[in-house]
C-alpha cells in the first residue's frame, strides 16, 4: 500500500479542509463582537483568510490565523472541523516550541 501523497493531492487536502473550517467560522457572526477595533475586523480576518487559501495557495499562513482566532475568540466547531484542522496541522508537521510541546515535536535534531 502506497501511503505517499503527491504534492497535488497534499494541497488538495489543504485547501478542502481550510474552507471547511473557515466555512464553519463564517457562520458565526456574533463571536465577530468579540474582535478588537483595534484588530482586523472579523469580516477582514475572514476575507484575509479565503485569500490565503483560495488566491495565493499560502496553506499554512492559512493554518495560522485559524489556529489564532480559534484560540483568541469563542468560536464553536464541529468534531469533524477540528478533525480537519489537526490533520492539516500533522500533514504539515506543525509544533510550537513551548516545552509542554515538545513531546509531540518530530523534528530531528542537528
């Protein structure tokens, strides 16, 4: 069994999965309360995100800012977003360097 994804399939897996879960996000107007003036609004968070995805094919910018609203505002996702959003996050090795991380960090040393 080949496991191996080509770099077209990797992305298809990336940019589906992205628009599920923004698509989820958009249809939650009301956290759009919660964002700072001082911040892009949420309507400009939203577009900034599409474009990301759909424009310019920058997945993991893409990644990035969901991950930070979804951790910065009370947004509600389904079990298969969240699901989408971990697979994306594996797919593209992604880890944070805080120390209760570093279990899951898979990056080879030296």
């Amino acid at each position: 069994m080949n496991t191996k994804l080509t770099l077209s399939e990797l992305y298809n897996i990336f940019e589906n999965n992205l628009l599920f879960i923004l698509s989820e996000i958009e249809d939650q107007d009301e956290v759009g309360n919660t964002f700072s003036s001082e911040m892009l609004s949420f309507s400009e968070e939203k577009e900034n995100i599409r474009e990301f995805i759909e424009d310019t094919g920058e997945y993991g910018i893409a990644y990035e800012a969901l991950v930070a609203i979804l951790e910065t505002h009370p947004f509600r996702i389904s079990s298969t977003a969240a699901i989408k959003l971990l697979e994306v996050g594996l797919l593209m090795r992604y880890k944070t360097e805080s120390p209760e991380d570093a279990l899951f960090d898979t990056r080879k040393e030296g």
